[in-house]
C-alpha cells in the first residue's frame, strides 16, 4: 500500500474524544502558527484613475475614497501608500479628448504615458503595471474599433500593440490588455518584442467576465459604452470551460501572468485556473465589489476590516497569488497593524 494511502487512513482512523480540531484554534499564537493562506501586501495592485488637468483629485461617488486625480496629486497619494509598502500600482488613464481611433491611449504624450514616467522618476522602484484598452479613450467606449454598429476584432489588434510599445516605452513594467479581443496577446507579444522589450511581462485580463460588477468603474473611467453592450467580446458569466479555454489561448500566445475578473463571484474559475497552470494567478477586486463592502460598512451592517480582510484571504486561498484592488492602501495599513 502507498504511504499516501496509509497516512490518509491514519489520520481518517482518528475521530473524537482523541482528535479535537479546536486545540489548533485555542489562542491566537497557535491560529497564526498553523494558517494555510497568507495575504501579503507584496501581493496587492492600487489601481490609479489619471486625467490630464493639473491639481484635480475628484472623488468618485460610487467609490467612496477613490479619486480621478492629475498626475502630481496621484504622487502625493503614492507617497502615502508606498510608504505603507505597497509595491504596485495599475494605471488608467482619462484623456481631455476621444475619438474613433483611441489616439489618447498610444500617443507619446499620453495620459498614462506622463503618470508612468513621473511614477518612475519620483518611485524607481515602484511596479507600473499599465491597463492596455481602448475604451477610456474611444469616442464610443467600446474596447476597439467600431464600423457599422460592431466591434472589429482584427483592425484593433494593430492600436493595441501600438499602445502596449507606447506604454513600454514610457517606462511601464508590466502590459496588462483588458479588451478581450482574439489575439491580443499574440499580436502584443510581437510588438513588445519587435521594439526591444522582450523582458516586458504581459499580464492577460484571460477571462473577463460581462459582469454588472463594473459600474462604478465605468463612472470613474468615463468609460461606458455609447450603444450596444460589450456581451460579443466579454466573456459570458455563466461560462467556466470557455474561461480555462481562454487562459489557454493567452498562455500559448506569450501571457506571463493570466487574470480572471471579476474576483469574488469567479472563485471557482480562480481554483480552476490554479488546477490549468503554474503561472502567476492574478485577481481583480473589481469596482462593484469595492462599492457593495464600502456601502454597507457605512451604514454599519459590517466590520469593514475583518470583511475586506477575509474576503482577500478568499480570493488567495482560491489560487490567486496577485490581487488588484482598491482595498490596497487600507489592507497594507492593516496587515501591518497586525491584522
């Protein structure tokens, strides 16, 4: 018989009064010396909502203490949570102009573009992770480009890879496409690679739910679709083998880290994708998650710590070992309370 075998029937052979579970649970040293899953701070991504004014820090309604902020207010905050030891950040950018070919998102002088080069030059040693879409800066808020009422899968592979390059050149360390087309990361891939940034990472958005959990993100953006939906690239909420097919499609065409979001309601699509690959699992804590706890936190219902912290946990436990998140700030501050 294998030992794995014996010791399973070892331990299934031991029941009460000679196996008692809470002696492992009986003080708080005990509980902290025996927990399975850490949250780590190293672990988490601040997601930042840069526009082109100078100093404008304007709350979000839905998002109780996210901003859209200029560039040198988006430093000042950094300066706070850097030194809370958070070590990531994740960039969208909210330009003066749009039009029909997303210009905003791969000029030189982009808006995400200056955020990363004044990040580096103030924070050298902060991870830029840079949101490669086209939506905040289309005229129309669709993630690609548009003719005849739909959304062209082919002709907005070329924008994005220009907008990955601009990004990279910028000085972004990370290229994080969020737009769901086919191909995308391939096409990225070459791009990167062409123009010298073949140590560039390429964190895939793999399986992007259409999920009503982006509202408030859409507010914060200015991003919302000006017709239709984005149900013919999204990935349909009831679909999990579709998901491990994506992720497959993004590992086979160069991803480095592969993501599923929304977080909370895809649990099981995280353990899956844990179960697909050994490459890192990223999570995103998305807007309409984030807004849920803060409403409720502020009418009482729960502990907003104990409730961020726990649901956090979740998501690592799940499989994921990266989470983008507008928790970031405040779990770093907590975690180094000791939480």
């Amino acid at each position: 018989m294998p030992t794995a075998t014996r010791q399973n029937t070892a331990v299934a052979s031991v029941s009460y009064p000679k196996l008692r579970m809470r002696r492992l649970r009986s003080s708080a040293a005990i509980r902290s010396m025996v927990r399975e899953t850490h949250l780590r701070v190293d672990s988490l991504i601040y997601p930042f909502f840069v526009v082109e004014s100078n100093k404008v820090k304007t709350p979000i309604s839905a998002m109780p203490g996210i901003h859209q902020q200029s560039v040198e207010m988006m430093l000042a905050e950094l300066e706070e949570a850097a030194s809370l030891g958070v070590k990531a950040v994740i960039l969208f950018g909210i330009p003066d102009n749009k039009d029909g070919e997303a210009s905003g998102a791969w000029r030189e002088d982009g808006i995400v573009q200056k955020a990363t080069r004044a990040i580096k030059e103030r924070f050298p040693d902060l991870l830029v992770v840079a949101d490669t879409c086209l939506c905040e800066y289309m005229d129309h808020g669709h993630c690609g480009i548009v003719a005849g009422g739909r959304v062209l899968n082919d002709p907005s592979l070329n924008i994005l890879a220009r907008t990955a390059v601009s990004q990279a050149e910028a000085g972004a360390d990370i290229i994080a496409p969020s737009d769901m087309m086919d191909g995308r990361v391939g096409a990225i891939r070459e791009a990167l690679d062409a123009s010298g940034f073949e140590n560039i990472p390429i964190m895939a958005y793999s399986s992007k739910y259409a999920s009503a959990l982006y509202g408030p993100f859409r507010e914060a953006a200015q991003s919302a679709p000006q017709f239709g939906d984005r149900t013919t690239y999204q990935m349909d909420p009831a679909n999990v083998r579709e998901a491990l097919r994506e992720i497959e499609q993004d590992i086979e065409e160069g991803a480095d880290i592969v993501m599923v979001k929304p977080a909370m309601p895809y649990l099981d699509v995280i353990s899956k994708a844990r179960a697909l690959t050994n490459l890192p699992i990223a999570a995103y804590n998305v807007s309409g998650e984030y807004s849920m706890v803060k409403a409720a936190a502020a009418n009482g219902w729960i502990d907003e710590r104990r409730v961020v912290l726990e649901l956090l946990t979740g998501i690592v436990r799940a499989g994921a070992d990266l989470i983008i998140t507008y928790h970031a700030k405040d779990v770093a501050r907590w975690l180094r309370e000791g939480a």
